[in-house]
C-alpha cells in the first residue's frame, strides 16, 4: 500500500497563490502516476492535474491551465502543486492520489483545505 500526506492548503485572498505537496511513502514513488482532485461543498470529486511518473507528461482540468502546474521529485518522494493566480471558484479541499501506470487512483491523501476569497 502506498500512504500519501498532503500540506500546503490554506486561506488566501483570491490572486494570490499557494503550494501544495504531497509525500509518499510505501512503494517505489516513481513507478506510479499522480494526481490532484479537488471537492468543493456540495460537489463531486474531480479531476484537477496528473503527472505520470517520469514527470515528463502532464496534464490539467482546463479551468486551472496556466494557473495550475504540477511537478514532482522523485528523489524526495514528492508531488506538487503551484497554485498562481487563485480564484474563489478554487475553493475545496484538494487531495493528493497515485496509481499504477494502468490502474486506478487506489490511493488517496487525507485532503488539504484551500480557499480563495474575493
């Protein structure tokens, strides 16, 4: 099984930014892919941004491209997420998942809040 801890969540005013990390522990960092989702109140999960694990191809919700970018450090067993430009419609706790090149986001953080006020 693979633990993952997010930080980084926080309240800020709307255009500002914010730096998510996530921490994984468990199993081989590299070989998995990883993403962001997000939960606003009242809402579904959704998908925000996936990085595979070579951190060579990424890809984002089309709502937070270049707002949004996602790296990781396979060395530091770490996932990020730079936030810039921040909007109240950002709002929600956001989490941190990994997966197997071909499986399914199995593996989930415990979440981080961020919002956005205007």
């Amino acid at each position: 099984q693979v633990q993952l801890v997010e930080s980084g969540g926080g309240l800020v005013q709307a255009g500002n930014s914010l730096r998510l990390s996530c921490v994984a522990s468990g199993r081989t960092f590299s070989n998995y892919y990883m993403g962001w989702f997000r939960q606003a109140p009242g809402k579904e999960r959704e998908f925000v941004a996936e990085i595979r694990g070579s951190g060579s191809d990424t890809t984002y919700k089309d709502s937070v491209k270049g707002r949004f970018t996602i790296s990781r450090d396979n060395a530091k067993n770490t996932f990020y997420q730079q936030m810039n430009s921040l909007k109240p419609e950002d709002t929600a706790v956001y989490y941190c998942a990994g997966r197997e090149v071909f499986g399914s986001y199995d593996y989930w953080g415990q979440g981080t809040q961020v919002a956005a006020s205007s």
